[in-house]
C-alpha cells in the first residue's frame, strides 16, 4: 500500500501570506538576538537569506533551514513541496549576489544551483537532517533545487 502524501497548500493560498508574518516576526528575533533565538527550526540551524525582488526592487529577509559543506551554505528551494519555486529562488536566481546571517554573522555570498552528484550529495545531506524534503519532493513534480551560497571575498 503507498502512502499518500497531503497535498502542499496551493501557490496562491492565503496560508502562505500568513507564513510570511511568521517568517518577518522570526527574522526580526533573530537579527535582535544575533542567533540566539531563530537560530534553530526543527534540530536544524537557520540561515537569513537577504533578496531583492526581480519585479518589485523590494529588499527582503528570508528564514531558512541550511547546513555548512565546508566553506559554503546549503539551502532548499521547497517551498512546502507547492507547485512553484519560492520567490526567493527567483530572486537570487536574477541576481545571485547577497547578504547571509549565519550564526549571528553577516556575511557576503553568491548563490548557484547545485546540480548532478554535487546536487544529489547535498540533497542527502539536508534531508537527512529535515526528513520532510524527502516527502516534499514526493509531492511535486518539479525537481526541488539546491542552492548553495559561496562565500564571496
């Protein structure tokens, strides 16, 4: 027997807008605690994520999960498993330049896809910290990236 997996809520759901007061609340303890609060969701480390919208020039601060390989950090462009990309994929995608808070540092980094053996090494390693990518990939047909973030000197 399969499991069947719920459905992520749809792109255009109004969950999503309150989603995104949670993340805006999270992103201002994090930054006031340098870490210390937010740091953490689900057993694993959170990392903001500064964007600036493609279409609107609106700067924006995003709450993710994200581990360290080596020098670089590792993201997940999930979005719940929804149909879509996140906007802040498609931000960076256009323009990969950007600010990362990273344990209470800001650091200066440049985003890039992960792709083949890279990809699949660094999926493993996310999803064996946050399980939920696994069935979120489930329940998409688009392949879920990998963004990776390199330090930029």
């Amino acid at each position: 027997m399969k499991l069947q997996l719920p459905e992520a809520p749809a792109s255009s759901s109004r969950l999503w807008w309150f989603w995104e007061r949670f993340t805006d609340f999270h992103t201002v303890a994090y930054k006031a605690s340098g870490g210390r609060i937010g740091g953490k969701a689900y057993g694993v480390p959170v990392v903001l994520i500064e964007s600036v919208g493609r279409k609107s020039g609106k700067h924006r601060t995003h709450p993710l999960l994200c581990l360290p390989d080596g020098d670089n950090l590792v993201l997940i462009a999930s979005k719940g498993g929804t149909d879509r990309h996140p906007a802040w994929y498609h931000n960076l995608k256009a323009s990969p330049e950007t600010t990362a808070w990273w344990r209470g540092e800001k650091r200066h980094v440049r985003a890039r896809v992960a792709e083949g053996e890279e990809r699949e090494r660094l999926w493993r390693m996310m999803a064996d910290a946050y399980p939920d990518y696994d069935n979120y990939q489930r329940r998409t047909d688009r392949q879920i990236p990998v963004v990776v973030l390199e330090p930029v000197a």
